[in-house]
C-alpha cells in the first residue's frame, strides 16, 4: 500500500494522509480526488517533506482516494511557487493551489458530443425528403437538429436516414483543438535598436536559463514588437509563452496585434471566461496545446507544460497586485516562476516602477532600453496650465488654453484625450441647505453621484441607492450639488461647448467587458469619436494614431496621496496618459492643468528629466528604508463590531516583538476605517531588507487567538495604505 500526502483544496487544512492502491498509482503532482467526511475534495498529492502534516494517521486509519485525474501532474517548479507565494504571502498552500485548479469541470474526462455526417451509402428506400437532405447535406456535419435545418426537413427524415445507415453517427471532442501562432508569419522590419534587444531576449529563450529583463522603452518605442521576437523564439522552440496583462480591457488591443504578428489567436485567460471556456483553455495549457496565453494576473498559477518564457507588459501598474483574497503582486511572482522553471521573464514598461529600475541597478536584471519613437513619431510637448492664474469659468473644469487646443483639435478633425481618474459624474454630493453629505453606510466613504445610471454609488463596497428629492437631514428639496468633477461631468462640459463633438467614455463602467472595450478600439479607429473622456483605464498600452491632444483635467489628485508611491504613481500615470498623444505622424500636444506647476512630478514631466525625478525619489526611499531598500508588511485587523476589531488590533499591538532591524508602528483606525461594514485597524511594520519578516510575523500572531468575527490579514509589501 502506498501513502499519498494530499493537499486539498480547503483552505481551512493542512495536507491530510490517504491511501493509494494498484489502480490508483500517484506521484508528487497527481491531481486526485479525496474524501472528506461525507464530502469529496480535489487535492493534489504533495512531497510529505515539503508540507509536514501535524500529525501522522496509522496506516490502518486511512481512506482510499477515490480518483486519479487523467491529466498530467502539476509539475514541480509550479509546486514550489505554490509553495513559496503561500510562504512569502503568509497564506495557505491551499488558498494559491485554488488558483492553480480554478475549474473544476477541467478535470474530469475530455467531453464528447455525438454529430452526424453522411456515410456516403444510399437508404434502400429513397424519397424526395431524403434526397433532398442528402444533396443539402453534403460534407456537412453537425447535430440532429442541425443537419435537419440545413437540409430543411424534419429531424424525423435525419432520423431515418440515421437508420438506413446513409448518414452516420460520429464522436467529436468539444476540446477542439486551439491553432498554433506561426512564428514565420511576416514580422515587421525592426529598427536597430529593436533588433538589438529583440535579439538578446530571444537568445535568452533558446537558452533555457532564468534570466529577467527589463524592457524599458518610452511609450510607443515598440516594446511589443520586440518581445513578440522572444515569444516567436519560444515557438519555434515549442515551449509556451505567458503573457500577463494589467487589465481585462486591454487584451482587446493586443489580440488583434499578436494576430496580425503570428496569423492566430492565442488563448486568453481572465475572469469573465464562461465555464466551457475555462475548461478548454485549462486543458490546453496543461497539456501544451496552447503554446502563448494571454491573461490577467490568475494567468500565473496555472500549470503550462512547458513553459518557455514569461512577458508582463506595463509591468508598472500596480493593478497587479491582488488586493483580495491571496494578496501578492503578479510582476513579483512572475520573477520568481520564471526563477523556479529556469526561463527568461520580461518586464515591459515606459514607466518602471523604482522597485524594478533598482534590480536593474544593481545588475540583477538586464535592462533593455528603446530610447526613440517607432518610424520617427516624436514624443508629445508638455505644458502647464496653472489653474491659479489661468482657472476655467465659474462651474467648469477646463482652463481657457484647453479648451482653445480642445476646439483647434476638433477644427482639424484630431482626436482628444481628457484623463481624469474619476468614475461617475461628481465625488460628492451635499445638502446647500444644511451642508448634509451623502456617505455610504457601509464605508468610510462619500457616494459617487454616476448620472448616466442616475444613481449614487460607493467606489469601494457597491452600495448604490437613487439620488433623493429631498435632503434626508433637513428635508429641503431640490436642495443637493454636485461638488467636483468626475469623466461624466467632464463629458457634459466638452458636449456644452461643442454640441457637434463626438465624445465617449473611457471607465471601468463603459468598457466592463472585453467586448465592450473592442467595440471602443473600433469606433476610436474608425475615427468615430473625436473627444475620450478616461480614467486610468485609457493611460495604458492603447495606440490610436489620430489622437494628437492629451489634456489632464487635475494633476493635483494624483499628488494629493501622500503614500510612499504617491509621487512616483502620479509621474506614471501622467506620463503614459501622455503617452497616447502624437503616436501617429502628427506631433502630439499635452496639457497638465494644476495648483502646483513648481511641483519636482511636474517639473519633471515638462523637462522631460525623469532620470533625475527617479535619482530623487530613490535617494528619498533609501533614506526612509522604504521599499526597495527596506520592506513593509501591513496587518489589517476587521470586524463587524467595533469592540472586537479595537481589541484584537490592541493585542496584536502589545504582543509585538522586540526585533532588531524592525518597528511596528500602530494600531490606529484605517484610512478606510469601516469597508462593507466592517471596522478596520491597521498596524504598519517596517523592516529591514535582509529581515525575514515572514517568519517574525507567523511568530508573532501564531499563538495570538481573536473571536470568530475578526479577521487579522497580513499585506506583505502592500501597495495600498488605506
Ligand atoms: P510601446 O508598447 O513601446 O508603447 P508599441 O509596441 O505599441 O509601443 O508600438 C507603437 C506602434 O508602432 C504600434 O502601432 C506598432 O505596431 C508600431 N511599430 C513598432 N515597431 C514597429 C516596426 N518595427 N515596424 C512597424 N511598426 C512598428
Ligand atoms: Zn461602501
């Protein structure tokens, strides 16, 4: 009898003990089915060393598995990043596994469906019905059902044919095969110094080494082009390609570029996939089939066969740090994946973030640079509007000088950006009466008036309710004002002054579906819309050669933060926004309005000098220890009882260590100090680098106990403060 070591899929259990017999061989990988008391759980058999149990069950206590999937095993690299992420992140092993095993419906037998098709013999009885439906046939196939409209009969005639043996059934795998992308399909003529770079990269992935890249190119420079030469080498290596992605909304754009690249889709990977999908992509990537995936961050986990490279494109944004559930940052264990499968990874950015530019500093990775626009397009001119001696009228929100570039653009029939990392219409809406604002009752927030849905919103928990007649406080009507502005306010202002202008919106409420994203890349292309109004969304990767004017409504939102990022964020943000403009043969145009021209983000993007912005910023965080020079790992403690979170975050704070090289600050109320109904602490505890502040941590809250209701998270290397 063998023993098999299996960790489930629960995140509440360590690995339990199971019994494998003759029929039910395993190794290290197998994924297997196990029962839990009258349950049955998806496990996968793990190295007993690896993932100690507490305690060991006799052999004669054990139960049988109950199934061996037929699919190939989670291979070993993949188990120690599960490993590793559950370690480093402080989760469970099971907690990562389930991002590995997302579907379930994966696992079992490849799905067939019965079609049918002519058999090329003749009933013995021949009608006009079923001539026709054999002439109307042909080589088709198809169900019943089908073939009966096809040829315009009764499925009743199909039937009969079935029978006479003149049409014949057949098996048909739903698990159609997915094509493979042609790295020889005609690529672009690189300039030099594409080719410089798209060389070293691609040698990186015929050598089968781990090896990180940073590709850092200003916006437009062709980065893609350039890594799409490493996934062509992967190709023709035979080995998969990972693609990862900051946002749903932007795989859009860059599937129709990888097909005009390689002549084929790859297979896309996200959130929004229907069951059947995921199942089939599943299936593919784990047997190789699907040799480049494109995905958002849940990309990471699965298991590629034979992974042969990873990319991750506008590695900067920080909407690849996962903010719920496991919370680790993708770009970081994408590093560490490529680390334990030996292969290249590329970090792609315009923008890199300092953590980055600093590996790349200090030689651990190779940095690749594209320093010019592809085919000579410049970069944008950047100027200031300083809302202080230059505002815009009374209750509108663009400057004069933007509104006369805005009205030029339009002249020439140009496109135009405004970004303004707002959703709906107004933050904030108040009583004029009696001064009443609208909080949403589950937050520590302000309800976002989203006028095109006509309905007060929270950002941060969903609750949304009508915009009220009267003020809930003193009952006058008519009496609430929109205070601020957000893209929907902005859309309405450009429509006031230009009722002929084509304006749309760019948010994560418009574009909520890669559909409805696609939809927008066409009508921007086709020259449809001649104003966007967006938010963060339309800073990155969009390439859209008409837009020549890019105006930042309110750069001081950006700078007002005050977190560690704040200013780096802001310098990211704005430059990428500006990105956009002039990509084409036309000069693009960027204007910042602001309180703050004096500002070092400002001065840097005017001058264009972000070397010395990052050398200030950098020197700024070695001084404090901040990341990358020293770590930070936040503890978030939540509760539906204000008590109880006081309470547990008071314990954790007493019971903190006394740890050389580190310094716990709090506990105080969160920023956000009530999410979904739930009263937030927060204690900060930094450290230094060379500290394992991991295992600090599991030292110090493992013995610790709270009641049912607290949650206590751990946010190592946190991204968000609030
Ligand atoms: P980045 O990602 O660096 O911002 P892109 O890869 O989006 O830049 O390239 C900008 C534009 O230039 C795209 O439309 C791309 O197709 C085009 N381009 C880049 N390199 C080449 C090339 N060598 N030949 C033709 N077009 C290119
Ligand atoms: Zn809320």
């Amino acid at each position: 009898m063998a023993r098999a070591h299996v960790l489930l899929l629960n995140p509440a259990l360590g690995p339990l003990d199971y019994r494998a017999d003759r029929h039910h061989a395993v190794e290290p990988g197998s994924i297997v089915l196990a029962p839990l008391g009258p349950r049955q759980l998806v496990g996968v058999v793990w190295e007993e060393e690896r993932l100690p149990s507490a305690e060991q069950v006799g052999d004669n206590r054990l139960r049988p598995l109950l199934d061996v999937y037929d699919v190939p095993p989670i291979a070993a690299p993949l188990r120690r990043l599960i490993e590793w992420t559950a370690d480093y992140y402080l989760a469970s092993p099971a907690a990562v596994l389930r991002m590995t095993l997302p579907s379930s419906s994966a696992l079992d037998g490849a799905r067939t469906i019965i079609e049918y098709r002519s058999s090329g013999a003749k009933p013995e009885r021949m009608t006009a019905q079923r001539e026709q439906a054999l002439e109307r046939i042909g080589q088709r196939q198809g169900l019943i059902r089908e073939l009966a409209t096809i040829a315009d009969v009764s499925e009743a005639v199909i039937r009969g044919l079935v029978k006479s043996g003149a049409i014949e059934a057949v098996t048909v795998s739903i698990d159609t095969p997915w094509p493979v992308p042609d790295p020889e399909h005609p690529a672009p003529a690189l300039s030099d110094e594409q080719q410089l770079a798209a060389g070293i990269v691609g040698e990186a992935v015929h050598a089968r080494a781990f090896h990180p890249f940073l590709l850092d190119g200003v916006t437009g420079s062709g980065k893609t082009e350039v890594y799409f030469e490493a996934v062509a080498e992967a190709l023709r290596l035979g080995r998969q390609t990972l693609v990862l992605l900051p946002e749903i909304a932007l795989t859009e754009p860059f599937l129709k570029r990888f097909e005009a690249r390689f002549g084929q889709l790859p297979v896309v990977w996200h959130s929004e996939l229907r069951q059947s999908q995921r199942r089939r992509a599943w299936r593919a990537i784990s047997s190789g089939d699907a040799r480049v995936v494109v995905g958002a961050r849940s990309a990471l986990f699965l298991p590629y066969r034979d992974l042969g490279l990873i990319v991750v494109d506008e590695a900067h944004e920080t909407s690849f740090k996962q903010e719920e559930g496991v919370l680790y940052h993708a770009r970081d264990v994408a590093v560490m994946r490529a680390k334990l499968e030996a292969i290249p990874v590329i970090l792609a950015s315009a923008t890199p973030a300092i953590e980055t530019r600093q590996q790349a500093a200090i030689g651990r990775y190779t940095e690749l640079r594209l320093t010019s626009r592809h085919g000579g397009a410049q970069l944008p001119e950047i100027e200031t509007i300083d809302l202080l001696t230059d505002p815009p009228q009374r209750g509108r929100w663009m400057a004069p000088p933007l509104v006369k570039a805005l009205a030029d653009r339009l002249d020439r029939k140009e496109q135009s950006l405004l970004f303004l990392n707002r959703r709906g219409y107004a933050p904030l809406t108040l009583c004029r009466t009696c001064g009443h604002r609208f909080q949403c009752p589950n937050c520590t927030a302000w309800m976002v008036e989203h006028r095109l849905m006509s309905r007060l919103q929270c950002h941060h928990c969903g609750h949304s309710m009508p915009p009220p007649a009267e003020c809930p406080e003193c009952k006058d009507q008519d009496s609430l004002v929109a205070c601020g502005p957000g893209v929907e306010r902005i859309a309405d202002e450009v429509a006031a002054l230009f009722p002929e202008a084509r304006v749309a919106i760019a948010t994560s409420d418009s574009l909520s579906t890669p559909a409805r994203a696609a939809e927008f890349v066409e009508r921007m292309e086709a020259g449809e819309i001649d104003v966007v109004v967006g938010t963060q969304l339309v800073t990155k990767g969009y390439h859209f050669p008409e837009l020549t004017l890019v105006g930042v409504i309110d750069a001081d939102l950006g700078l007002s933060g005050g977190d560690l990022r704040a200013a780096e964020r802001c310098f990211q943000q704005i430059a990428q926004v500006s990105g956009r403009a002039g990509r084409g043969s036309k000069p693009g145009h960027v204007y910042i309005q602001t309180h703050s021209p004096n500002a070092p983000v400002i001065a840097a993007l005017l001058s264009g000098d972000a070397q010395s912005f990052y050398a200030a910023e950098t020197e700024a965080r070695r001084l404090a220890e901040a990341p990358p020079f020293g770590r930070y790992a936040a503890i978030i403690i939540s509760s539906e009882k204000l008590d109880e979170a006081t309470t547990t975050a008071r314990l954790i704070g007493r019971t903190s260590p006394a740890v050389e090289g580190m310094h716990v600050y709090g506990p105080a109320p969160a920023p956000l100090a009530m999410l979904r109904g739930r009263h937030r602490q927060r204690l900060l505890v930094h450290a230094r680098r060379s500290l394992d502040v991991q295992q600090v941590i599991r030292d110090w809250l493992g013995p610790l106990s709270w009641p049912r209701g607290v949650r206590v998270a751990v946010d190592v290397d946190p991204y968000s403060f609030l």
